[in-house]
C-alpha cells in the first residue's frame, strides 16, 4: 500500500494491508487499516505500525483515524459486527447489534 506526499511514494511497513483513512497531525502521517492476512485493524503513523487491534478484538475492521491531543480515535466494528471506536488502544462499543461505526468527530470541553 502506498501513498505520496508532493509527490514522491511512500510504501507502507506491512504490505498486505487496506488503508481505509490518512489523517495529518503535527506533521506526522497516521492511517487506520485492515491487515488482509487476519482481517486485524491496525494505525499506522508515517508508515510504521504503531496500534494492532488483536486479541479480544480479532476480526475487527477500521473506517476512520482522526488525531486530537495526540490522542488517536479509530472508528470501526469489533468481533461481533458491533459499531465501536477505540481511543488508543482502548475499545468503546457503540451499539449491541449489527452496524457499523464511519466517522469520529472530537469536541473539546469548553472551559
């Protein structure tokens, strides 16, 4: 999987993945995907593997990345085809039945 930044190329560490987002934060390049091999989620910053959904969480797909805070916010579906989001590594479900999660938008607490 590659992507290009002002032109030039840039391969991603584990070939055999998806790329479903690119997000730019501080700039540094992170990107949620799907591991093909295992259908394992996983976030990836300027190519290297740096968060694996594994574990409880084996068969989980990601949707979106977004970066806030130097928090990293990945929307998806867990184990059960359930919609959640995990927040580093921690997983949040979102629902208890089949659906999926596509989008994550972080609001700052006002003062």
């Amino acid at each position: 999987m590659n992507y290009w930044v002002e032109g030039a190329s840039q391969l991603f560490q584990t070939p055999l993945i998806v790329a479903c987002s690119l997000f730019v934060y501080k700039g540094e390049v992170f990107s949620s995907g799907n591991i093909v091999a295992g259908t394992t989620a996983g976030v990836w910053k300027n190519r290297q593997r740096i968060l694996t959904y594994t574990g409880i969480i084996d068969e989980a797909s990601s949707s979106t990345i977004y970066v806030y805070n130097d928090d990293i916010y990945v929307t998806g579906i867990n184990e059960n085809a359930y919609a959640c989001y995990w927040k580093n590594s921690e997983r949040i479900t979102l629902s208890n039945s089949a659906s999926s999660a596509l989008a994550v938008l972080v609001k700052p607490k006002l003062p």
